[in-house]
C-alpha cells in the first residue's frame, strides 16, 4: 500500500463542515499495531492548516485529505459561502423570533397594566395622585397592547407576502467568495471608481436586452413565414414584455444599491474607503508615488495601493456611479429579505424574479469585463486610518 499524497505537498483538507488548505508535514501507513494509531488503518498524513498555529497539527486519514486542484478549490469555496448563507438564515430566524416574542410581550404588559390600574385606591389625595399615575399607565398600557396586537399583524401579513428565492450560478457564487477572501482575509479593495460601474453594467444589460430582442423579433418574422411557433419559456416572456416593465427593474436596482451599500453591502475594512469617497476625496492611487503612498515607486509598476486620502476632490455621486459588479451581486444575496418588506403581489414576484435570474445568467456571460481582475493592496496608511 501507498500513499497518495507525499510530504511537503499542498493539500486541502476537512476541518469540521469547511475545507481548508494545508501541507502534509508526513505521511504514513497506519497497521492499527502500533499503541499511538488508536487502531486505524491505511494511509495517514500529520498535516499543517496554512496560516493556523503548530498546535493545530494533527493526523488525518486520506478520506479527509484532497488534491489541491481548481476542482476542489471550488468545492471549499463552495462549503465557505454555504456556511456564510446558513448563518444569515440563521440571524435572521433570530430576529424574527426576538420581534415576535417582544411583542407577544408588549401586549400582555399591556393587559397586565390596564387591569391593575382599575383597582387603583382614589380615596386619599395620595391614593388619589396614585390613581392618577395608575391611569395613565392603565392608558399607556392599552395604548401597549394596541401597538403588541398591530406588531403581530404586521408579522402575520409579511409572512403572508409571496417569498422570493434568487439562485446565485455557482460561478458568480466563487466570484462572492473570492471577492470575501480578499476583503477580508488579504486586507485588499475594489478600485474605486469602478469601471464599468453600476450604473454601466444596468445600461450594458439593457442593450443586452434589446439586442435579443431584435434578434427575437427577426427569428419570430421568419418562423411566421415557415408556420413555426415560439416557445413559452421565461426568457421568451422577458422579450415580449413591455420595455417599460425592465426599465422599472433597473430603476429598482439601482435605487436599492444606492440605499443599501452604506448599511448592508461594506465589509468593515471597506469603510473607511466609503467614507472617503462618500465625502468627495478620490481613494485610489494610480500607481504614481504621491508622498507618504507608503511604497516606492519600483513597487508602484507592479501594484497599487490605497491611501487614506487621495488629495484629488471629486463631485458628489452616487454609490452607483462608483462602485461595480463586485458589490452590486452582494446586492442580490440580500434582495430577498429587501424584497419581502416590499408590497408585491405573487405575479410581480414571478416577473421580477425572472428578470433578476436573467440578469445573473448575463452577469455569469460578461464576467470578464464586469470584475475586477486585481484588487488594489491597501497601503499601511490606510490601515491605520481603518483601525481608528
């Protein structure tokens, strides 16, 4: 018996639910002989995570053990956004329940108040000015359990709203991931301002549209010749929809982007680059050794870097026009919770959806030109400016 893998290889490896890369360190045969194998056979390999202490060292068996190769790197990236979206499911679940339960509680306080206050003593001035603070919380407590009983109608009618449920393609899924890693693992940004922008890749998809639109109306002049029918498939609808309606969905789009990044769409390193732009200062450097920039200029052919401060005043814009594919498809991760405090009805829903789901499958065609290929280094001064 051999072992697949050989010491002082690259590996991934199962830690727990994710997968994570590691170097096999040694790599043995285990007979189940030996007191310190525990009784486990076959090929086991002492393995060190990448970037995790000595103290994690430890034998695995082979079934734990994977080859480092673009398949499985897809896996582990696949396993860590999968992870990342049943913990939002799961905080969500929380704060659903925490509402629910505080205003189950809001309206028997309120109950509780209102009875107590009516057997208030009034026959003393002191009883009496006790009696006037009863009735006032025996009102505030009415008011309560008004506000309790309309809390959970508002709940019982958002659960009621048509669900919406967007399918990330799993390309645009590694596209998350990466751009996760290199937030928030690597300390890098999105340079800033994005070309193509939002605003761009709204317009890029609109003449998309059109475009197949001709194409339909050509093939659909030339079925009528020949007496061939059109199918009836989602996409099929989105063409012959009024061009009014996809124009009501960019408009929403961007609208929800330019409300949203701010709060929901930054990771926490990105902010301080956000509230740089969002004051008008240009954030990334080109490459030039501007002073303080922190790398020279030999440094500055082969990267960029970002500093606190660009020392270039811009006009003010809007989120759309700065930022790119990269942040507007975190948009889409959250549109489902953003959509279910909308009023749609179930046939919107359906519309709607299908056009997002269009609009993915073109961001998977044009991903090339909508990403970023290299995300900008953040230079030290940034740091320090992110850790105040």
């Amino acid at each position: 018996m051999t072992t697949t893998f050989q010491a002082n290889e690259k590996v991934l490896c199962y830690h727990g639910p994710l997968i994570y890369q590691a170097k096999v360190l040694k790599a043995e045969i285990w007979t189940g002989t030996d007191p310190s194998e525990g009784g486990f056979t076959g090929p086991h390999y002492f393995v060190h995570y990448q970037g995790w202490k000595a103290s994690w060292d430890e034998w695995v068996p082979e079934s734990r053990v994977l080859k480092f190769n673009d398949e499985n790197i897809t896996r582990q990236k696949a396993l860590i956004l999968a992870a990342q979206n049943k913990g939002k499911e799961k905080e969500q679940e929380r704060q659903a329940a925490a509402a629910a339960s505080a205003a189950a509680s809001s309206s028997a306080g309120g109950s509780k108040d209102s009875g107590s206050s009516r057997k208030r003593p009034r026959d003393s001035d002191e009883k009496g000015r006790r009696g006037g603070s009863a009735g006032a919380a025996g009102a505030g407590g009415a008011s309560a359990s008004k506000r309790g009983r309309d809390a959970v109608g508002d709940e019982e009618e958002f659960l009621r709203r048509p669900e919406i449920k967007i399918v990330i393609p799993d390309a645009l899924k590694v596209q998350l991931v990466d751009d996760w890693e290199n937030v928030t693992k690597y300390d890098q940004l999105v340079p800033l301002p994005k070309k193509p922008n939002v605003k761009d890749v709204l317009k890029m998809y609109r003449d998309h549209v059109l475009e197949e639109r001709k194409k339909r109306e050509s093939k659909n002049s030339k079925d009528s010749k020949d007496g061939a029918t059109g199918s009836g498939s989602g996409s099929s609808r989105l063409l012959t929809q009024p061009l009014a309606v996809l124009d009501e969905v960019l408009s929403g789009l961007e609208l929800y982007f330019d409300k949203a990044l701010g709060n929901n769409l930054l990771y926490r390193f990105e902010r301080t680059q956000y509230l740089q732009i969002s004051k008008g200062a240009a954030a990334a450097m080109t490459g030039r050794n501007r002073g303080g920039a922190g790398f020279s200029a030999e440094e500055g052919k082969s990267k960029r870097e970002v500093t606190p401060t660009g020392g270039q005043e811009t006009e003010e814009k809007q989120p759309s026009e700065i930022y790119g594919a990269e942040h507007l498809l975190r948009l889409f991760v959250n549109l489902p919770s953003i959509i279910a405090h909308t009023t749609l009805d179930a046939d919107s829903v359906v519309i709607l959806r299908e056009h997002l789901d269009d609009f993915l499958a073109f961001m998977v065609k044009e991903k090339p030109k909508l990403f970023a290929s290299k995300y900008e280094v953040a230079s030290p001064a940034y740091h320090r400016v992110s850790l105040v």
